[in-house]
C-alpha cells in the first residue's frame, strides 16, 4: 500500500526532528556547564562576588583583576565625576577597575568586589588614546574620533563613560572649554562618567562629584596608598620627580 521509498522518506524526517531536539539538549547542556563553572568560580574564589542589579554604580572593595596586591576601593556613582590627583596615584587603574568589574557583571553575573551592584549599561572609554601616524591621525583627533562614538552613544541610553586624561592633546585654554561642554552635555543626557584630569578647572563644573587620589612624601621618597577620597586633589609631584630622577 505504501512505496518503500516514501516509508524510508518518513523514517527520515523522523529522525531528523530528533536530531533537532539533541542539538537543543547540547546547548542547554553547555550553558548549565558555563553557569556551573561561574558558580564555582563565586564559592571556591572570596575575590568574585554575584554582581546585582540597581540604579546607581555601586562598589564595596572593588579590586582590579591583574594586580598582583590590589588596594581595594569604594565608590557609589550616579551621575559624573572629576578624579583629580598626581601621577602614578591610581587614577587611571580605579577606573580600568570600576570598567572590567561592569564587563565582567555584563559577561556573567559576577564581580571582583565584595559587593557590586550596576544597571545594564554599556561602558564606551577613552583611556589610552594615542596618535596614528599611519593614517595621518594627530593625538587630539583621535580623541575626537572616540568622542564622536561617545556622544553616538548617550543618546542612545544610559551609559557608563570613562575618559582618562580628557583632551590632552590640545591646549589648556581650549581643553577647559571644550571639557566643559562635554561634561554639560554628559549630564544632560544622563551618564555616568568619569573623568580624570590634572586641569583642576573641571571640579568646579556644575552636577558632578569631586575625588581624588593622593600621596605622601616620606625620606626624600614618595609613597602611595591608592585609595579614592572625596574632593579635589590640591597635590602636585610632577617637579619633585623631575628632581628624584636628577633631571632638574
């Protein structure tokens, strides 16, 4: 009653719908063994912690993961922040800090703090920005060029933006202008920001918070404890490591 060919032509498509459904048993398979992994990650390890969802940034003892002694560091952050201080005081690695430890939340629900709490957000940065003499690309237009994608961004939605050393490839009167109307238009669409700078200019800007990193000089040496404080750094080392150095 029924040709050969189209009994095997059932069987087939019999066992092709339970080949779908064994592809769908390996994948959930491999994301129970992802989430496992992170699980283990959480208990066997007291650096992770399961990261959580809130409003604000944030952060009790956050640490950066490539440090061989990381000084941990917290900070609740809603709106924009000026982080002034000197060189070398941990600046730009509290913000690489603060940046990996949202990726990470992003990625897979986990944080290197004690306790880290974020919104969903997407992190744009402008922290190592350098010349392309290849393209014919000055210091400053490049920063340009990732300024524009930042701006593309916080008009999208919320967003966590951090800028290291904002506009140092131009001069002083036109880098406090022109961060200040960065600064004015962050905050008018809502970022979360950090910036740092050594133009102490910028902590008067209006609706930001002021911290800072400092250092102490002991024996003609200089000695950092790497830990964020509030307000405006009044420290300057720049000449005094001209001079530990025996240049001037």
């Amino acid at each position: 009653l029924i040709s050969f060919d189209f009994f095997i032509l059932l069987i087939y498509n019999n066992l092709t719908l339970k080949t779908k459904k064994l592809d769908k048993l390996f994948e959930s398979t491999k994301e129970i063994e992802v989430i496992l992994s992170l699980l283990n990650l959480v208990t066997d390890n007291d650096l992770y912690t399961k990261a959580y969802d809130a409003d604000d940034i944030e952060i009790i003892d956050g640490i950066h993961p490539l440090l061989i002694n990381p000084v941990p560091n917290s900070i609740k952050l809603s709106g924009g922040m000026i982080l002034t201080g000197s060189n070398m005081s941990g600046k730009t690695t509290f913000m690489r800090m603060v940046g990996i430890n949202q990726v990470i939340k992003e990625a897979a629900g986990i944080a290197l703090a004690k306790s880290f709490k974020s919104p969903d957000i997407k992190i744009y940065t402008s922290l190592r920005i350098n010349d392309l003499l290849s393209e014919g690309i000055s210091t400053f237009y490049a920063e340009i060029l990732r300024m524009k994608k930042i701006n593309a961004a916080i008009k999208e939605g919320k967003a966590l933006i951090l800028i290291d050393e904002i506009f140092k490839g131009t001069n002083h009167d036109e880098r406090i202008k022109a961060s200040l109307l960065l600064i004015e238009k962050l905050n008018l669409y809502n970022a979360i920001f950090i910036i740092s700078t050594h133009d102490f200019e910028l902590c008067e800007a209006k609706d930001i918070t002021n911290y800072h990193f400092n250092e102490e000089y002991i024996n003609d040496e200089i000695k950092f404890d790497y830990k964020i404080k509030c307000g405006k750094s009044n420290g300057k080392n720049a000449i005094y490591l001209l001079h530990l150095a025996d240049i001037i």
